[in-house]
C-alpha cells in the first residue's frame, strides 16, 4: 500500500516540475524526501521518484530558502503551536 500511495505522489508531484513541495507535517516531508530510496530498484520510476523527492521541502525549510529571515522580529508572548 505505501509503494501504490508513492506512486501517485510521485505522479502528481511530477506534473508540477518547477515547484517545490511543501508541507507543515515533519513525517511527511521526510516520507516524501526517502521516495528516491524507496524507489532505487525500480528501473520505471526510480529516476522520477528522486527528481521529486529532491523537491520536497518542510516549510520551514521553504521559508529560509525564500529568504525569510528572523531579524528585527518579537517575541510572541503566548502559547503557539503547528
């Protein structure tokens, strides 16, 4: 089951070449990043499965590469959670 549900990720990722993937979940984005393990023995999609696992960003991440950067910002003085 979890190879069936890789291969459609790896499908729909692969529809959107130049975007990243981001997601909030910390287990996902490292699920998603082992595609290209996951996938190495398999001659039809192990190329493919790489590409996309390369793309796979945990948003933070996705901020820090796009230049979010944390001077002059304030404490949040309350309890914060994602």
């Amino acid at each position: 089951m979890l190879r069936k549900m890789a291969e459609r990720n790896i499908s729909v990722i692969s529809k959107y070449e130049d975007m990243a993937v981001v997601t909030d979940c910390g287990a996902c984005s490292c699920s998603l990043k082992d595609y290209g393990a996951l996938f190495a023995d398999s001659l039809s999609l192990s190329a493919e499965a790489a590409e996309a696992a390369l793309r796979v960003r945990d948003f933070s991440e996705f901020l820090y590469e796009q230049g979010l950067w944390t001077d002059g910002m304030k404490p949040v003085e309350m309890t914060v959670s994602y």
